[in-house]
C-alpha cells in the first residue's frame, strides 16, 4: 500500500515518464487530503487554472483518499516535535503526509526523501 506525496503527483501529471511508468506499474495506491489540497492550490495559483484543474481532477480519481485522523494527529505532534529537538523540523504538510503512512503502515512515493528521510520508521519509494 502506498501513498503518492505531492511532488510525485505533478511529476505523473507533468507527463514524467518515470512517475507515469511507476505509479502505473502499483496496486493499492492513495492520496492524502493534504496532497489533494497542495495540488489544488498549485492549480489555482498557476497562470492557466483552466488548463491544469481538469487534468487534476482525472489524476485524483484513481486513487483512494486518506483523511488525517485523531491518531495520525498524535503522530504528527510527536514527529514534529521529535524534529524540532534535533533542530531539523520540515514542513507540517510533509509532516501530516508521514503521519498518515506511519499510521497505516503505508510506503510514501516522493522525490523528497531530504525531508522524508528525518521521520524514524517512515518507508520511502524514490521517485528518480
């Protein structure tokens, strides 16, 4: 089981043939609100929104959607505030999106493994 992180989505919807080719090749594959909400941003906030929120609403519906949880919020402060004492705090999406996997026990496809990387126990999939 798997979840798509933001950066490997817009690489998959930029027509990346290494993202298409691996997010094609998994089963079981899910989106967290907080990545749906980041992508939606990134599609409002660009110069050509009619361009860009069609082809994000076709990306969204193959997956399944992962909402943060009373559970996952537990995580996320325990995470951030681990981070934060080693001085190597990352953003709260990235940290929402750990907390989602950890909970499930789910791998996280990114190209962001810098960030990803600090979260003890967090199983990565890098997007080359």
């Amino acid at each position: 089981m798997y979840i798509v992180d933001t950066d490997a989505s817009i690489e998959y919807m930029k027509g990346n043939p290494t993202a298409i080719s691996l997010l094609n090749s998994l089963e079981n594959l899910h989106l967290t609100t907080m990545t749906i909400g980041e992508l939606f941003f990134g599609a409002y906030n660009s110069e050509k929104p009619s361009k860009f929120l069609p082809v994000l609403g076709d990306y969204i519906q193959r997956f399944s959607y992962l909402s943060m949880q009373l559970w996952d919020s537990v995580k996320f402060g325990k995470i951030k505030a681990a981070l934060r004492r080693k001085g190597a705090i990352i953003g709260d999406p990235d940290i929402i999106n750990a907390s989602i996997a950890l909970s499930y026990d789910f791998t996280l496809i990114t190209r962001n493994v810098k960030h990803y990387e600090r979260i003890k126990g967090l199983r990565i999939l890098k997007l080359q």
